[in-house]
C-alpha cells in the first residue's frame, strides 16, 4: 500500500514495510516526513512549563498529525495528495472542552516532533497547559478515510525514547483528576497501569482506551479499569471489551467490574452511565442522526467536568451530552461554546421532552 499527502513541511509516503522497532502492532514508516531543515524552538516554548501549582486536570495520550479524507468511492484508490496535515488526538481536545470551552485548568501530557511544536500555539494562547516534550523525531500520523458509517485508518506511531514516557508518565502529580487516553504506544499502554495505581486514593482516575482498546495486554485492562474511577467507552469498545471479557452487554460488564462507573456512549442513542449494573440513561441532544468525530471527547470532558462539581450522574451525564451535541451540531472537533449556553441547551431539551 501506498498513499501520499500534502504537508506545509513537503511530502510523503506510506510504505508498508517490516514493523518497526519496539513498536511491533506497527506495519508502517514514514518516509521524507517533514521535510525542511530543523529549527531548534526551544527558546519559545519551555518544555512542561505551568502555573503555579499543578493544574485540576492532567490529560495523557498521544498528539497526531491527521490527514482525513471523508469523500471516497467503493473501489477506488485513495488519494491524500494536497491535504494539509492538522493536529489532532483525543488529548488535544478533551483539553480543549476543559481548558477553553468550561474554564478549567488542565494539562496536556504529551510530546511531539519539535518543528511542529509551533502548531500547539494556539492550544496555548487558549490557556491549555503544555507540559509536552519536544523531541527530534516525527510526531504520530494518523491517515483516516472517513464516510458516513465507517472509518477505516492508518496510524504510524513516532519513534520515542524510553525517557520520553517516563517523563510522561510522572507528570500527572497533583492533579485531582487523571484522564488515560488510549495509546498507540505500548510503552505508554502498560505505564497506565502503574499511573492508574497510584493515583487512585490521590485523583479522580478516568481511562478513555479510544482506538487502542484491542491493543491493551488484558490483564493490563483489568489493572486499569479496576483502579480507575470512571471507563468511558463508545459503542464499538464496548463491544471488544465484552468480547474479551465474555460477558454479554455493558450491564454484565459494570458488574464484572463493579468497583468503577463505566460508561458508554451510543452516538444519537445517547449514552449509559452503569454503577454495578444499574443504569442511568442520558438521552442525546444532538437532534441529527450522525456520526461525529471528538462528540466522546467533549461528553468526556463535560462529565468530568461536572462530577469533580459533584454532580449527580444523570446531571453530569446530561451536561456532558449538550455539549457533545455541539461538536456534532457544529461539524466541528473543537467548537467554541460557553457553559452558560450549554446549560440552556440541556434546559431547552427539558423543556421540549416535556411538553
């Protein structure tokens, strides 16, 4: 296979080859990847630095270059030429909804290739605390072919150095809530664990195993999900994670695992927030039938958000629904949105369900 894409830093190409090393879930290498001579940005951007005291969240996952592609034929060769590579994960935006959209302090742990580093400018200026490392070697790519019912991707995960995750890794101390964003990057994967552990009786510990949850060891799942105070899953991850557990439904699942919230999100159906097989439902409130790309994020973030207030569930579940409902109203990852008007969507939808 071989796909090539546009970039401001040239061009380049998918090449499947032998799996690269110490990543061995991966079959690709980039090939000229951001081309251009290297500048050293260190004297703008300080490697982890914050305010004063640790921020309320801290968020860890990887950061991704995407080149999405949302218009293909049956049959037909994909063709990423000219597309302009933007920056994306889900780090990226549950801390954009926390820092920018609900006013709270959040970090985002990470690290990327150094001459991309001046793309998280603007996560800054939005207030979102960088503690990303720069490194001098490719940021994460991810190639995604998008239509209305089905993606199919290739992720192409960077070569990191074994400091790098263990500076990640420790970097989450002194917040009050943890979120553990699906990895591609095993060496992060299995350090979950210990951050996980560690963190339970300091921080309100949320995983989010995204589209690595079929990459994670299951005895790692268990150690994670087991020490974890809330496991958001959307429909498909529901699925593996009942598959790899044999039980028969999300309900069976939070009572395997009884000791933590797991929630599932089910797109228009809404979502499910289950505390040992009992089951609060959370209608959505999007009004349109579609997928939409970052809508899990932004109910991430929203019921984060509203449980550190101390909201009940069914509250904080409706929350986090009005503003997912944005992100799919909008078309948008990252919309801009303010809690007073997601407040009155959740009053509005009431209102309208009530009459």
């Amino acid at each position: 296979m071989k796909s090539s894409c546009g970039s401001p830093h040239g061009s380049f190409q998918l090449t499947k080859i032998r799996p690269v090393e110490d990543e061995t879930e991966s079959e690709y290498l980039v090939n000229d990847l951001l081309l251009g001579p290297m500048r050293d940005f260190s004297s703008r951007f300080r490697r982890g630095r914050r305010s004063s005291g640790p921020a309320e969240f801290a968020v860890i996952g990887d950061l991704m270059l995407e080149c999405i592609n949302g218009e293909v034929e049956p049959g037909k060769d994909v063709n990423y030429g000219g597309r302009e590579l933007t920056l994306g994960g889900h780090v990226l935006n549950v801390t954009w909804h926390l820092t920018r959209n609900l006013g709270r302090r959040s970090a985002l742990i990470s690290f990327i290739d150094k001459r991309d580093y001046p793309r998280l400018k603007k996560y800054k200026d939005a207030g979102i605390e960088l503690m990303v490392i720069p490194q001098s070697v490719a940021t994460d790519l991810l190639a995604l072919v998008m239509t209305n019912d089905k993606y199919l991707g290739v992720y192409i995960p960077a070569r990191v150095p074994e400091s790098t995750y263990e500076d990640i890794l420790g970097r989450w101390r002194g917040s009050k809530c943890i979120v553990l964003n699906g990895s591609r990057h095993g060496r992060l994967r299995s350090g979950f664990v210990d951050v996980a552990s560690s963190a339970n009786d300091k921080a309100v510990v949320a995983f989010n195993p995204a589209y690595a949850v079929s990459e994670y060891e299951t005895n790692d799942l268990i150690s994670i999900i087991e020490a974890s105070h809330f496991t958001i899953l959307n429909k498909l991850e529901t699925e593996v994670l009942c598959d790899r557990f044999q039980v028969h439904d999300a309900e069976e699942l939070s009572k395997r695992f009884d000791q933590t919230c797991i929630v599932t999100t089910r797109e228009h159906d809404g979502a499910e927030i289950y505390r040992a097989g009992h089951a609060t439902h959370i209608e959505s409130m999007s009004g349109v039938v579609k997928n939409a790309l970052g809508a899990g994020d932004a109910f991430l973030a929203g019921l984060l958000a509203e449980k550190l207030n101390d909201r009940s569930d069914e509250d904080a579940g409706d929350f986090a629904a009005a503003l997912a409902a944005r992100v799919v109203r909008s078309g948008l990852m990252r919309p801009e949105v303010t809690q007073d008007e997601v407040r009155e969507h959740v009053m509005r939808h009431k209102e309208g369900r009530d009459r």
